[in-house]
C-alpha cells in the first residue's frame, strides 16, 4: 500500500487587525489573548494526533500560531518551517483600511448593492471567491492586489512541495497553518468547495490527505477541534 499523509491546514488565530476589523493580507499584527487561547484549545483538541513536521508562511501570526498549537500539545521541540507561498493575499492599496470598505468596493464593482448581498452569494456559491477577489484587484489603485489565480497558484505549489517532500519519509501527520483566502484558494480548487459551507474563522481546521500524487480535500472550516480543546481546557 503507498504512503498517505494527513494535512491539517489551520487559520491562524485571531490578531488585533481582525478585532479592528482591518485588512490584513502582507500586512501582519500579533495575536490578541482571545487568538492565544483559541490556538491553545485547539492544540489540545488535537492532543491525539503527532505532527511530524509543522509548516506556517513567513508572516508572524502564522508562526505564533503554530507555536502556541504545538506548545499546547508538548511538541513544542518540533521545527517550524516557514514557507513565503502560504503568505496571505495581498490586497495592495486596501491593506490595513477597513473590511468593509474594501469588500463594499468589491461589491459595488460587482454590481451588488451591499457587501452583505455579496457574502450571501458567495455562500450560496452564486458567485465564487475567484471573483471577488479578482474585482479586489480590478479597483486596487496600487496595482499590487493578487488575483485569485496567483494566490491559489502559490499555495497549491507550497502544498505540493510540502507533500512530496514529506511523503517520501512514509505516512504521517502534518501541521500547515496559512491565512483565511489563502487556505480557500488553495483548497476550493481541490474539492473543497463540496465542503464550503460557511467562513472560515480564526483556528478553524481542513483536513486533507495525500496519497498517489493526489490531494482529498474532506473538510472545511472545521471547528470541532477548537471546541473538544476548551472542553479539555476546562477541566484541568
């Protein structure tokens, strides 16, 4: 039987930029004590699962993420590699300006109303992120946005390095934390838009597997593990 690997894609926990409800791509704030404890349940949640290798992108609250996961679950020895293709979207001129201005400006390009009409749509997958994305960097006046096309490509070409690298050490599980569009461009693509049902909060899980040279993309935005983590939290 060949080799299968276990990725477990995370979103970093929670920073200031996202309490301030800022845009957060290349631009990088740390987490706040509500994203610590989230990341710290979720270690725990997945107390019974061994990490082989842990990776992150090359921005910092991916990295305090990772080390406060696998603090929590006493592998706090494992090596963390940093990655620059699991960086965030950038989203050029908007970068640390208010979501809703950004994502309004989406929509009106879009011919939306609101930006709330717009979220409504792309959960209903009555229009896909791609697009929303792409009209992001329509309207960027600096022309340094990144379409959607550029982001799924760089982190589809991370995770393929990541699994053929570390398949060839045998089965195993492998931690990945990334950013909100960045995991959904790099997964949609792959079969996770079966499993797109809602946003993807901050410590939210997908789990994918590797094996054959082929990605199984079998959940998305999963929180359970962040909860299973404070049940465990509250009892010690």
């Amino acid at each position: 039987m060949s080799n299968k690997l276990r990725i477990y894609v995370v979103r970093h926990g929670k920073t200031l930029m996202n309490t301030l409800d800022k845009v957060q791509g290349w631009c990088d704030s740390p987490l706040t004590n509500e994203g610590i404890e989230a990341a710290r349940h979720l270690g725990y949640g997945l107390s019974d699962i061994n990490f082989r290798t842990a990776y992150c992108s090359d921005l910092r609250r991916t990295r305090q993420t990772s080390q406060i996961i696998l603090g929590a679950k006493e592998q706090d020895d494992l090596p963390i590699v940093e990655m620059p293709g699991l960086r965030e979207a950038c989203f050029g001129s908007f970068e640390a300006d208010y979501n809703h201005v950004m994502w309004n400006s989406a929509a009106l390009y879009l011919h939306y109303v609101s930006m709330d009409e717009m979220v409504k749509d792309i959960l209903a997958k009555k229009i896909s992120y791609k697009e929303v994305l792409n009209a992001v960097k329509a309207i960027d006046r600096l022309n340094m946005a990144e379409s959607f096309s550029q982001v799924e490509a760089r982190t589809q070409e991370s995770l393929r390095e990541i699994a053929i690298r570390e398949i060839e050490q045998g089965d195993g599980n492998i931690l990945v934390v990334s950013h909100g569009m960045s995991i959904l461009a790099m997964l949609l693509g792959l079969g996770g838009d079966k499993y797109f049902e809602k946003p993807l909060e901050n410590a939210a899980v997908c789990e994918v597997t590797y094996q054959d040279g082929e990605f199984t993309v079998h959940s998305m935005a999963d929180m359970s593990y962040v909860n299973k983590g404070k049940e465990i939290a509250s009892k010690l």
